[in-house]
C-alpha cells in the first residue's frame, strides 16, 4: 500500500519537471524591424505598447514573429 504512493509521487513529480524550461526560456514572441535601416528590436526590449519608431530614420517598425514559434506548420 505503501509502494503505489511512493509511486504516484514520482510519477507526478516527473510530470510537472517536464514542462520545466520549454516555455520560461524566451517570452520573445518576434522583432521588430526596419527593413531600410536593417535595425531590429526584439519585442521583449521594447519598452511600452506599440511599435518603436526606428533608431537610425525615425520610422515606425514593422513587428515580425520569429519562425518556429507558435506557428502552425502546414
Ligand atoms: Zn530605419
């Protein structure tokens, strides 16, 4: 009786251990940029709401997701 716990904690503990690390690791969504200037801001560096204006011209950037993130593959 005993041992079907002991079993039940390690399982549980190694369920939650596996979602440890795969999401926490980079909350970046995507950059944006400005294709004139080649300037690029990565989402989580922007401070506020909106698109920044471009460092180089002043223009607004153009917010683009990076490839493989939550993107549906078909
Ligand atoms: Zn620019």
């Amino acid at each position: 009786m005993g041992l079907l716990s002991t079993i039940t904690e390690v399982f549980e503990a190694s369920t939650q251990s596996t979602n440890r690390g795969d999401i926490t690791q980079n909350e970046s969504e995507g950059a944006y940029w400005c294709h004139d200037c080649q300037e690029r801001i990565r989402d989580v560096d922007v401070e506020g709401e909106g698109p920044p204006g471009c460092p180089s011209c002043g223009d607004e950037m153009e917010f683009e997701r990076s490839k493989g993130t939550a993107s549906c593959a078909c």
